[in-house]
C-alpha cells in the first residue's frame, strides 16, 4: 500500500443555511464578479447550522484513504471542542493522526461558510493554531518514509517553511505534489517560485494561477515580455468549451496566454502543472500538450472542498500509475461527487467507484492541445 503525507490545514466547517440573499454582479471587461448584500444592520434568520471538518490537509487525507493509500496528515489544531472533533473524523476514516500536533496556546482554525442558492460560498476564514506552525513540528523524518506528499495551503509564516519542506522530500526520492490556495500565492509567491524545482504536480485554480501570474510580472521583466500576449479580444464559450484555451487571462494590459504560462511554469520544475476553473472544467499541462476537460453535469449543492478532493485523486491516480487523461476524469469524477453534497469530506469515493463512473463517461469530452 502506498504511502502518502497530506501537509497543510484542518479547520471545524460550520455551514450556515439561510435563505433571501440578495447578490449584486459587477462587470468589467473580463470578468464578472457576484456579491452578496448584507444590509446593515440587518438581522438574518438562520434556517438550519451544519458542522464538519474541512482544511486542505484534513480533507485531502480523508481522499487518499477512500482512495486505497495508508494515509496520514500533518496539521495543528487546538486543544478545544472543534480540534477534537477534527480529529474524531480522521480516526473514523482510519487516517493516521500521530503528525498532528496540538496547540495550548492557539484554537483551532474555523471556517464559517454561507452558501449561495447556486452553491457558491463566502467564507468567514480564521486561520486559528494553522497559522503558527514552526519548522521544529515539520515531520521531516516521516516525509523520508512516504512514497509521495501533498502540501496545501500554509498559512502566514509557515508557509516560508515550504523550499525545505519540498526539498527534503526530493533528497529522500519521495513525490511532492502542492495545491498551495489564495492566501499563500498572496503572501508567498516568491517562496513558492523557489520551490518549484523540487515539486511535480503543482495545482491551482483560476484566481490562484491568476495571482502566480501578477507575481511574477511584478517581480521580474523577463516574465513580464514572455506572458505578453498577443491575442487582446475575447470570444463567447459555453460552460463545456475551453475558455482558457481561446480567450487570455487579463490583467491591467498584459493578456496571459495559457500556452505561455503552462511552458514558462513547467521550465521552473514540475512535470505536470494544472489548473481547474470551476465550472467550466480542467486544464493540465505536460511538456508536450495541454489537456482540457469540461465539468460534468451536476446538480451543485456546495463547492467547498471541490480543489481538495480534485487534486488528491488526480495525484493519488498518477501515482497509481493510470495514464494522465484517466487521472484527469477520475479527479473530475471525485470533485463531481463532492459538490453534491454538504461538506468537503461527504461526497469523497473510493477508486471502485470512481472507475465505475469513468467507465460510463463520454472519452471524447477530453480535448487535447499541443503546447506549442
């Protein structure tokens, strides 16, 4: 049985249900962006309030087990009700908890999620005893026995702790795959950059890649003259087409060609970069192609953990050994699973269920692209 260290978070969810939202939608001339309204001083009626665990580290721990790996999870919770309950849920799901340390000083990260009709969510994000963990509590000796470690969001100053983190597993054979999250692109970018040689499967979503984008624009030239595009319009595509493949990223003037950005982040190290933008699909880029898939038909009840439980089965399956384009639907097929339901460990299969489902999907969804 393969072995596998998830790195990164774990939080207590609590959902909060409520109905009569207004939302307001802004427009610019590339994107579209939806906001909720609050008016002040308002009371909202609260139709029901759910609790789960969440966390990258958590959740994606909670994959790889359903998937068939002997799985464990570093994270710090703390010494409180919700960092109790976190680690309940591993222990039912068999997840190995001995890395997860306990603050005395810190409680445990809690996430407080308002869901929209149409299954988007805001997110309350305190980042609690996640945030102050110190490289003595890495557990270095445990990543030299893993075959593989997936690193998620590390908050504030832990987050500088990923070169060595990264390069300590590489020194050891171990894999490195990392789904590093807003909030460490925001603040750690450069980090991030210097620890891309060590890793091989470096995910990200949309806004996320976006923001890896603006940084290195913003920090070095060069980058700056080889992200230009040259393509300045954009055309109409349906949920199913490739927007990312026939319309730039835009930011300020520059047009982010995802050709270019797949090329110049897969010089930096990984063998394989991908990015997943939400309903529309996944993109994975290798040496030679960019592969796309759109999003399978479902009926959306909640979208948080849908990064998580896309990016633990895509790795789990490389891992495995299933070719690139299976890894891609099994991570679609898992995700799919996830967001029909109410919290980010619910809806996670295992690999026979997922390999039933691949089975009944249409292969032709699967585009590919030379990178050119």
């Amino acid at each position: 049985m393969k072995k596998v260290l998830t790195i990164g978070s774990g939080t207590q969810d609590i959902f909060i249900e409520h109905e009569g939202t207004e939302f307001m939608s802004l427009a610019t001339k590339s994107s579209s962006i939806q906001y909720a309204l609050f008016e002040s001083g308002e009371k909202i009626e609260v139709k029901n309030i759910l609790y789960h665990t969440g966390g990258g580290s958590t959740n994606s721990s909670v994959s790889f087990k359903r998937l068939g790996f002997d799985s464990s999870c570093f994270c710090q919770i703390g010494n409180d009700i919700a960092g109790k309950l976190i680690l309940e849920k591993l222990k039912k799901e068999k997840v190995n908890t001995k890395n997860i340390k306990i603050s005395k000083k810190q409680q445990s990260g809690t996430s407080f999620i308002i869901s929209s009709q149409h299954g988007e969510r805001t997110i309350f994000a305190y980042r609690g005893a996640n945030a102050y963990v110190t490289k003595k509590q890495i557990p270095f000796n445990e990543i030299k026995k893993q075959d593989f470690i997936y690193i998620t969001s590390l908050s504030n100053d832990s987050a500088e702790l990923l070169p060595e983190i990264a390069r300590s597993a590489k020194k050891n054979n171990v894999g490195v795959a990392i789904n590093p999250g807003i909030s460490q692109l925001t603040k750690g970018t450069l980090i991030l950059k210097k620890s891309l040689k060590y890793i091989d499967t470096f995910i990200l979503n949309s806004t996320e890649a976006r923001q890896f984008m603006i940084a290195l624009i913003e920090t070095d030239e060069n980058y700056k003259k080889l992200l230009k595009s040259s393509r300045d319009k954009t055309t109409h595509c349906t949920q199913k087409d490739p927007c990312l493949i026939e319309n730039p990223i835009i930011y300020e003037n520059i047009n982010f060609s995802i050709y270019k950005f797949f090329k110049e982040v897969l010089k930096m190290g990984p063998k394989t970069v991908v990015i997943t933008n939400g309903a529309n699909g996944v993109y994975v880029g290798t040496k030679k192609e960019i592969l796309f898939h759109p999003s399978i038909k479902t009926k959306v009840v909640d979208v948080v953990g849908a990064g998580d439980s896309f990016g633990s089965c895509f790795v789990a399956s490389l891992i495995l050994k299933n070719k690139i384009e299976d890894a891609l639907r099994f991570g679609i097929i898992n995700s799919s699973s996830v967001i029909s339901k109410v919290g980010a460990k619910t809806g996670l299969l295992t690999m026979r269920k997922i390999k039933e489902k691949a089975n009944k999907l249409n292969k032709k969804l699967l585009k590919k692209y030379p990178l050119k």
